[in-house]
C-alpha cells in the first residue's frame, strides 16, 4: 500500500510543474506585457514603464522569473489582482465556500438521485421505467446546462411568479437583500441557521435549489448511467442468487447485498465528477449571478485581469489533481488489484 | 479496414460484407438509428441553409423587432420562429446556425484526433519520447476541458477560430491514450511480428499496420467528441468567449437571450433545443456505433 501510495504522489508532481508551467505562460503569452494591459488605452511613459516592469520583476530571464512565480506559488502568493489590488488567494478564499457549498448539494442531489434512478433501472430491465431513465439520463448527459439553467428560471421563477407566486424560486445570488447576516463560516446555509433569524435559512435554502438542478444535472446522469450497469452485472452473480434462495428480502438482496458491490465502479465515477462540477460551476454561477470562483473566473478574464486569471486557473487545476489523487488511493484502498497493479 | 469483430455468420455460403454486418448491428438500435435520422437532417439544414432559409442570418428588420413565432399571439408567417431584439429572423439564424456548429465539431474532431493518433502511435513506437508525451497529456487531463478551453482562450483572445483550436487541443489527450492502449495491445501479435519480420519499416508498421486495427474505439470517441465540441463551443460562446456577434452561433445567440426571458420565451427556446437535439442525436449515433464497432466497449460507461 506504502508503495502504491508513493507511486502514486510521484505521478502528481510532473503535472503540478506541468499546470504551474501553464499558468506561468499565460501571462506571457497575451499580447503586450501586463503592464500595457494595466495602463489600457493611456499612452505609457516609456521610463514609467520600464520601472514598473523592472519592479514587477518582468524584465529578469524567463526561467528566473518562472522560478520565483513557482516559489511564490508554493507559499499562496499569487499576486495582487489588477482591478481590486486584492490579492488573489484572499480573494479565493473568500468565494470559494459558495462554490463549494453549490457543488456539495449539486453533488448531493446527483448522488441520492441517481443512485436510486440507477437501481430502479437496473431491477426492471427493460421496463417502461428502466426506458424512460435511461432516454432522461442521455438527455441530461447531452444538455447544454446553460441553456437549462435559463429555462428553469423561465419556468420557475417568471411563468410560477403568474401561476403560484409563493413556489417562484429566486434565480440570483445567495440570499434576499432584505437580509444581512454576517458571514461566520462563508457557507450561506451554515451561517443563516447560525444566525436564528427568521426566514433567512428559508430564503438561502430557496437560492440553492436551480443552481443545484443545473449543476447537478449532468453528474446526475452519468451516476444514473453507471449505477444501472454495474448494478446489471452485480445482478448476475452467484452470490446474488444465493441471497434470494436464502430467502431474503428483495429489497435487502438489492441494497444490502448487491448494491456495496456495485458501488465500487460509481465511487470512482463520482470522483471524476469533481472537475464536471467545477467547469460546470462556471456556466452556472454566470447565469444565477452565484458568487463564487466560477464567476470570478470570467470576470476576470472579461476584465483582462490576469493575475486572478492566472492564480484562479492554478488553484483550480491543482484542486482537481488533489481531488483525483484522493479519488484514485480511495479505489486503491477498496480494490487491492489496482493497488497491486503496475 | 476491418474494424468489425467477426460475429456468427449466416447460413449462407458467404459470408456478409463487413459494412452490411455493421449496419445489421447498428440497426438493431433504434436510439442510433433515430439518431443517424435527426444528424442527417441536421447535416441537410446545414447544407442547404442558403436556399431553405427564409432570410438572411444577420439581416435585421427594425420594424419588427421580437416578433413572435408565427402560431403565436402577433406573429406572421413572415418569421415562422420569430424575431430577436434586432429583428432578425431566428429560423434563419438557427439553420445558418448548424452550419456553424457542425463546422466547429468537424473541425474540432479532425484537429484532435489527427495529431492525437500519431501522438499515441509515436509513443508505442518510440518509448522514450513516449514518457513524455504520456505526462504531458496527463497535465492537459488535469483540468476539466472547458476550464482548460477558457484558458486556452483566454490567450488567443475570443473568436471561432481560437474556439475551434482550444477545443482540439483539449481533446488531444483522449486521442493519445486511446490510441497508446491499443495500440500497445496489438503490438505483441502475431499479425505485426510477422509484418516486421517480413521487413516493414516502422512508419509502415505504425499506419499501415497498427493503425488500422485501433480505429473502432477511436472512431466511437471521434463521434462523441463531435457533440461534445459542439456543446463546449456553445459554452464558450454563451459566455462572450467563442464566436462573437453577429455570429449566428447557438450559443451566441443565447448569451444576450437572458434579458428577454420575461418577454421573448422564443428567444431563448429554439437555439437552446437545436443544441440540445443535435448533440443528443450524434450520443444516441455514437452509442450504436460503440455497440456495433466495438462490443468490447458495451460494459464500459
């Protein structure tokens, strides 16, 4: 296992150089120096602007400058965003809760539902349900999300606020305005039931839902998808049989006895799903104005702010390497033969 | 190419063409076939969008701005599909549209999978060079493939033409690995040991002889990265970063299309489910093609 474990950590070192080298060459590789996109359409003083680039330290050798950006970015110093004159990890550290507290109940919903839409698929083979499960799961697999994310808001939140004006969902940000609750913990659902008062875990609760469905979505199908073939092929085996001759409950059979077998493959799958919710969360947090790195993300590169453009991909990048590496020991720890694997 | 697996012959004396065995399969699947269906209808618009279109995609009539669909409350049959906030006639910019999008995902496909399979055969062929094109493309897998497109973009600044690059360059990897696997697997039979010893030359080896034999799996991931680069690029375009105004590109046109919501269902409707049934027809098609091709591939996903 001890070996496995390492093999393993050695195979992540070359691709976090590998994103670090990415990240470093992007602001590189933009047209003009960043100090040009900073000054914008001003005419730059040709002394002012050598001076700034000698103290932003852009006129050193190249592989000099990537070696004290990578020193920098092993100790959380991105840089400072040119618009806010924040810096970058403050900034993510401040949006990241929202990202994740959407990923976590988007992840939540696609988990609970399609486990369940998967096993009933998988039980009646070949049924009208087991059809129409599988027909919605490769709907879902093909929906441009964006395009869903609107036409949740033109169903339940502009058509509900004619037909049920109490069901229409608020479709952007995190809480209504009448609201001002002092974030405590960053995760909007934590804080408003910390803070007692009335209403507000009802109203961040009730700003969750679409952004979660759309989110959701894709990671929903996918888990449906596998659940109900590794379910199929559980069904099959011996053990199974043995169970039902023993005379156990179907319902036991299925969730007891087949479903942890078949969860081995769909835990995997979850896994992957981390990097589909976070290029997701882009989509998403653009349409429903959610506040979190998504968002931030695409603002700044609309803002050709590219210290955070720069610093939001690398944490990014390197949280989906952290999120697979942790995925990939989880599987080796449940199944010795990937462990023991070359 | 003999990309199909023997299955059982018939009783006949000889046995059946190896494209007829491969429609026999695939048209065991009425998803694919529907699928085959709606993508060749999809191909025909795009096609023939100069005559069939109604109007000019980037024409705007300013007298009718936000017309409705013509069944509906106030709408003519001048504009069947209606009008966007400038007046343009949205049927036509749907059908110019499709051009586009099919465009993109061809374009996409051909510049990912090209370089992708010599870059998965090189690294059979030549293990040492292999290492590190292998931990390249494990980097460019890190990051989710439309993050990775918006940075690609992010450089090369917005446009169709950047889209259609950022999305090949990130679906190289796939390609790469694909291609290695099976390739690998391949390269101890006897087939190709006794192509070497007959005296081949490794580039004959690798296309002529390799090649061939790994296409199933890679034509399968060429169709579903087909709708996958047609759903990126429309991602991209939503969000101000792919194809730019007055572009008629499905996603373009949405980007602007949350502002109407309230007053022009039509707006945000019919380009969102041109995008929707194209990339769910070409699923359904490369899902019997995965089954048809490759039936090795049927446990999988």
């Amino acid at each position: 296992m001890f070996g496995f474990i390492l093999r393993r950590l050695a195979l992540v070192v070359p691709t976090f150089v590998g994103i670090t080298l990415l990240a470093f060459s992007l602001i590189h590789l933009i047209p003009g120096d960043p100090v040009q996109v900073m000054a914008g359409e001003r005419r730059l003083d040709p002394a002012f602007h050598a001076e700034v680039l000698h103290r932003l330290g852009l006129d050193r050798p190249l592989w000099e400058q990537y070696g004290s950006y990578l020193w920098k970015s092993l100790h959380l110093d991105l840089g400072e965003s040119f618009v806010t004159h924040e810096a970058v990890w403050s900034e993510f550290l401040k949006l990241f809760p929202a990202t994740v507290e959407l990923s976590v109940c988007a992840l939540f919903l696609a988990v609970v539902v399609g486990l369940l839409a998967g096993v009933i698929a998988a039980i009646k083979r070949g049924s009208v349900l087991d059809h129409g499960v599988m027909g919605l799961s490769l709907t879902g697999f093909s929906m441009p999300i964006f395009w869903w994310g609107l036409l949740l808001i033109m169903f339940c939140s502009v058509y509900m606020r004619e037909w049920a004006p109490a069901w229409a969902l608020p479709v952007s940000g995190r809480l209504a305005l009448e609201f001002d609750i002092a974030p405590r913990t960053g995760f909007m659902l934590i804080d408003a039931w910390l803070s007692g008062e009335e209403g507000v875990f009802r109203s961040a609760l009730s700003h969750l839902v679409l952004p979660s469905i759309v989110l959701g979505t894709i990671p929903l199908a996918v888990i449906a998808r596998m659940t109900r073939s590794s379910m199929l092929e559980v069904l099959r085996e011996d053990y199974v049989r043995t169970a039902k001759a023993k005379g156990l409950s179907p319902a036991r059979v299925v969730f007891v006895h087949a479903l942890r077998n078949a969860l081995v493959p769909v835990i995997t799958v979850i896994g992957l799903q981390v990097g589909t919710l976070l290029a997701g969360a882009v989509l998403t947090e653009t349409i429903f104005s959610w506040p979190g790195i998504g968002k931030w993300l695409i603002d700044a590169i609309s803002r050709r702010d590219y210290p955070v453009v720069q610093g939001g991909i690398l944490i990014i990048a390197t949280l989906v390497i952290v999120v697979n590496l942790l995925v990939d020991l989880m599987y080796g720890l449940v199944n010795p033969r990937i462990r023991h694997a070359k | 190419m003999s990309a199909v697996l023997p299955t059982d012959t018939a009783a006949g004396a000889t046995p059946p063409s190896s494209l007829a065995d491969f429609w026999r399969s695939f048209s065991t699947n009425k998803g694919a076939v529907a699928g085959l269906f709606v993508f060749v209808f999809v191909i025909a618009c795009a096609l023939l969008a100069d005559v069939i279109a109604p109007h000019d995609a980037i024409e705007q009539y300013r007298d009718a701005l936000l017309t409705p669909p013509m069944w509906a409350e106030g709408g003519s049959s001048k504009f069947i599909l209606g009008t966007d906030d400038i007046g343009r006639d949205v049927l036509s910019r749907l059908l110019f549209g499709a051009r586009l999008s099919l465009m993109i995902g061809f374009v996409a496909v051909l510049l990912s999978m090209l370089p992708g399979m010599a870059l998965g055969l090189t690294a059979t062929f030549f293990p040492r060079i292999g290492v590190a094109i292998l931990r390249l493309m494990d980097v460019m897998l890190a990051l989710p493939s439309l993050l990775l497109a918006i940075a690609v973009v992010a450089v090369l600044g917005p446009g169709l033409l950047n889209t259609m690059l950022a999305i090949a360059i990130v679906a190289v990897p796939s390609y790469v690995r694909l291609v290695r696997a099976s390739s690998m697997s391949e390269l101890t039979k006897d087939y190709v040991i006794a192509s070497r010893l007959a005296g081949a030359g490794t580039f004959r080896l690798m296309f002529n002889t390799v090649l061939p034999n790994c296409m199933a799996p890679v034509i399968v991931t060429a169709t579903l990265g087909f709708s996958d680069a047609i759903l990126t690029a429309a991602a991209l375009g939503f969000l101000g970063l792919g194809a730019q105004p007055p572009t008629p590109e499905w996603g373009t046109m949405l980007a602007s299309a949350r502002d109407y919501i309230e007053r022009a269902n039509w707006v945000v409707t019919f380009p969102g489910l041109a995008i929707l049934i194209t990339v769910l027809a070409i699923n359904l098609m490369g899902d019997g093609l995965r089954d048809a091709l490759d039936p090795r591939m049927k446990k999988l996903s």
